[in-house]
C-alpha cells in the first residue's frame, strides 16, 4: 500500500475527522418521497400558505400608518412554521405543500426583507437549538426588542431581520389541522382558512391587517373588562338570560344597571385591597352595565324594525354570532360587539396607505358569492348599512353599489339610530352565567388566551 507524502498527512487527518464529526452532528431532515398524504392536510397547508404570503407584505406595509393614536406591538416582515413533532406523514405533506421541514422554514416573506420562502432559519442571533419549539420563543423575544438582529439560514447566508412596528393586533390564520377554527383577542386574532379560498388582492389583505387591528383598538379596553371582570359580566348576563319578549327585555336592563353596583362592590371587596384597584373595578362595571342597558334598547329597537318589515336586498341577514353560535370563544363574543367599528377603523386608515376603503365590500362580495360565511370578513346587513354610510360620506357610494353587483343603496336607506348595533346579538343575550365557556381548546377565552396564560420554557436545553 503507498504511503501519503509526509506534508499531506495533517491534511488528511483533518479531512477525516470533519467529515467524521459531520457524520456524527448530521441531522435527517424530512424530504418528499412520493407517498401518500392526507389531502385535506395538504390542501390546507397550501391554503395556509397563500394566506400568509398575501398577509405578510399587508402586514409591513401597514406599519407605515405611523398612528399616534393605537397600541403598538412588534411584528416581522416573515412568517414562518415548522414540522416539528409532526407525524411522520404529515411532515412529508409540509414539504410536499411548503417546503417546511423540522426547522424554521419561512413560508412567507414581504419584498425587502432579505428572505425567500424555503430559507431555513438555523441560528437567530447567536442562538441556535435542535428543538423548533425553542427556536420559536427565541424568535418572537427577539421580534418583541424592536431591534434588527442577524438569523443565519442553512444555505449558510447571515441576513439581518429587522421588526416592523404596528398597530396592536396580531393578524394570524388557523393552524392547518383545524381550518376552520377562529378566535378574537386585544392582542391577536386568529382567522379561519376559508377566507383565502379566493384569490385575494393586496389590498383586501391589507383591510384584513387593518380591520384585526382596529378590533384590538376599538374592542380592546371592553375585552379586558370582560376578561378582568367576569363575576361582574356572568351576573349581567345571568340576569338576560331570563328575559324574554320585549317589555322583559327592556327592564332587565334596567335590573343589570342596578345589580352593577352592587356586584363591582362585591367583586373590589374579594380582589382590591387598594383604593385605585377598587376604583377602575367599579369604573369597569359601570361601563359594563351601561353597555348592557345599551345592548337591551337596541334589542327592541330591532324587534320594532322586524314587525315594520325592510326592503328585500341580497345580503346576508345572519349575524357572526348567529352564523358561528357556540363555535368560538366567550372572549370573541365580546369581540363580535365591535366588529362594525373595526370596519370603520379599517375604513378611515387603508386610504392613507394607498389602499381602496371598499376592499372589505369586494372581500365581502367574493366570500358571499361562494358561500364562505363562517368568517368575520362577510359583512351581515346591519354591518353593510353602515359600510354604504362611510361609502356615502366619502362619495364612493355608487362604486360601492358596483361592487354589491348592482343593488341599489336605496336598500340602505334606514337611519342608523334605527339599527341595532353589533352589541345587539342574540347569543350574546342568552348568555348564562358560565356562558357555555369551554371554546375550541377548553378554555373561555380561546386558543389565543390559553396560550398566553401558559408559561413558556427556558429556551436553555
């Protein structure tokens, strides 16, 4: 056998124990091998993706608003996901769907952002874990610093990822194992699949990230009433459950106001050992109370309309709650009451992007036409009567007529002191003291609530 030249052997010897090591640190990553999927999963999954790559660009593009007057968070210019702990055959169907493998992959990136859909985040700042899980939390600590930090991808590229600030309100789509599901919160809402079955424009993305935001505007300071008041609200709505008919109705509201009081004071003598706790207590039910009174007026108030009958015009009678009933958390039925002021919340900001403020009427109109419904993006009629009146202050109600194929907005000529607003659904009122709490997840307040309650692991091994 010939012998290496004396000089060339430290050099070998070196080539060897590298691919030595390689062999032993080499992770197996999923791959596509051909078998067969489920494919629904895959279906979703793609559905998942097309979703996020029309959100993400929406996203950044609306942290150019620059409001004074919203909450902020942090968000970033990708998104990504993971296979991790997957089945074996459900990771064939990332692949095969997103090029998603065990490791962070981004499945969607807006223009500018450094990034391709398929990177592999292998290192964020000098972190690096086999766990994705891990990598996840280290990911979002480093999103909520505001501050650019550098992610190193598998193809051994360094790019550094800069967070976005936005108005508060994370826009985010159901997990592809449950399409369907969706969930209303101050900090984040969860929207279902279904609403990216059709082709969406960037603009009508864009009234998504602005409506969800304007939901956590406009519905934040009640979601946290209910959600740090709930002996408070379970006694209101105990009470309207036992209302029925009109005249019962009306003075359970007037009962509701009065049991305020009187359980604010109970509820600051068990929690509130401070004066100032004591007090936004109390503010917090009068609030509460008021709203209830509010939401029992306008109950009859509908209840009149009904009997005077309205012109016939082709849009959806359902409300949300109506279309959804039991299907989301208590903490979104909150949400539902302040649906109609993100739509105008939405309104009055996507114009100051350059976007068109009838996006949530052509969103509308694609949805319906396909019978997608089970979303909050289909506007029912009360909500459509306030959408032609923000068309009409802003002369865009002929367009606005276009969009809903030509009906006439002589169909929207109620006045809107004569409608009842969001607040007045019926699964709202027949709530019952524990208002049938346990949501998708079995928890009150839905998936988003449970997983912010839930303590996260050290991201030490």
């Amino acid at each position: 056998m010939a012998a290496f030249p004396r000089g060339r052997r430290p050099l070998l010897a070196l080539i060897a124990a590298a691919l030595l090591a390689g062999g032993c640190s080499t992770t197996k990553y999923t791959v596509d091998d051909g078998r067969k999927v489920n494919e629904a999963l895959l279906a979703n999954l793609r559905l998942l993706g097309s979703g996020e790559r029309a959100l993400r660009p929406a996203i950044v593009r609306s942290a150019e608003l620059k409001d004074p007057d919203c909450s902020h968070q942090w968000d970033l210019p990708v998104s990504v996901a993971t296979s991790y702990e997957w089945p074996e055959d459900d990771r064939v169907a990332w692949v095969r769907a997103l090029q998603v493998d065990e490791r962070l992959t981004v499945v969607a990136a807006a223009p500018g952002s450094g990034f391709q859909v398929g990177d592999k985040i292998v290192e964020i700042d000098g972190y690096k874990r086999e766990d994705s899980n891990k990598m996840l939390v280290e990911l979002a600590e480093m999103r909520d610093n505001g501050k650019p930090f550098p992610v190193k991808t598998a193809a051994g590229r360094t790019v550094t990822l800069k967070p976005v600030q936005v108005c508060r309100g994370y826009t985010r789509l159901a997990p592809p194992a449950t399409p369907g599901y969706q969930d209303f919160h101050w900090l984040m809402s969860i929207h279902p699949l279904q609403v990216f079955i059709p082709p969406v424009t960037p603009d009508e993305a864009l009234w998504m990230v602005l409506w969800t935001q304007g939901l956590s505007e406009e519905g934040g300071a009640r979601m946290k009433t209910y959600h740090y008041s709930k002996e408070i609200v379970s006694t209101l709505f105990e009470i309207a459950s036992l209302a029925t008919g009109l005249n019962a109705a009306a003075q359970a509201a007037k009962v509701a106001v009065n049991q305020a009081a009187t359980a604010a004071a109970t509820a600051a003598a068990k929690s509130a050992s401070e004066a100032a706790a004591r007090q936004a207590l109390e503010q917090a039910a009068r609030q509460i109370s008021q709203q209830a009174a509010k939401d029992y007026a306008q109950k009859v108030g509908e209840e009149v309309a009904k009997s005077v009958g309205r012109q016939g015009v082709n849009v959806l009678r359902d409300s949300f709650m109506a279309r959804m009933g039991m299907a989301v958390s208590s903490l979104s039925w909150v949400a539902t009451t302040v649906f109609d002021d993100a739509d105008r919340w939405a309104y009055d900001r996507i114009a100051k992007l350059g976007g068109d403020p009838l996006a949530g009427a052509t969103l509308h109109q694609k949805l319906l036409d396909k019978g997608l419904i089970q979303n909050a993006f289909v506007l029912e009629e009360e909500r459509l009567v306030r959408y032609a009146a923000l068309a009409r202050q802003t002369q865009r109600e002929e367009m606005l007529a276009a969009v809903l194929k030509g009906a006439s907005l002589e169909a929207f000529t109620l006045k809107l002191t004569d409608l009842p607003e969001s607040s007045s659904e019926p699964a709202a009122l027949e709530m019952a003291s524990e208002m049938a709490e346990q949501g998708p997840g079995g928890t009150s307040g839905g998936l988003i609530d449970a997983l912010l309650r839930m303590p996260l692991e050290s991201g030490d091994d």
